[in-house]
C-alpha cells in the first residue's frame, strides 16, 4: 500500500495509475478493465 504526505501526490498519482485487462490491455480505470475482463471472458468461452 501506498503512503502519501500530501493530497497532492495521491491525486496525482491515482491519475496516473494504469490497470490491466486479462489480455494484457491497459486501460485507465477499474470499470473499464471489468468490462473489459468481462468481454474477454464471454469471447473465449467455449461452448
């Protein structure tokens, strides 16, 4: 976990964090890898 003096340095960065899907897309939020996670999932899914 991450330790901050300053407000600041948080904002900044949790602006600046990336995510990443399960096919190794970055992407800039959380719910953007869910869905992203989510769609990879039920395309590769076999029937």
């Amino acid at each position: 976990e991450e330790s901050f003096e300053h407000k600041q340095e948080y904002y900044r960065y949790m602006r600046n964090k990336k995510y990443t899907t399960l096919n190794n897309i970055e992407v800039k939020s959380i719910g953007e890898r869910d869905i992203g996670n989510f769609l990879f999932f039920l395309l590769n899914r076999r029937f």
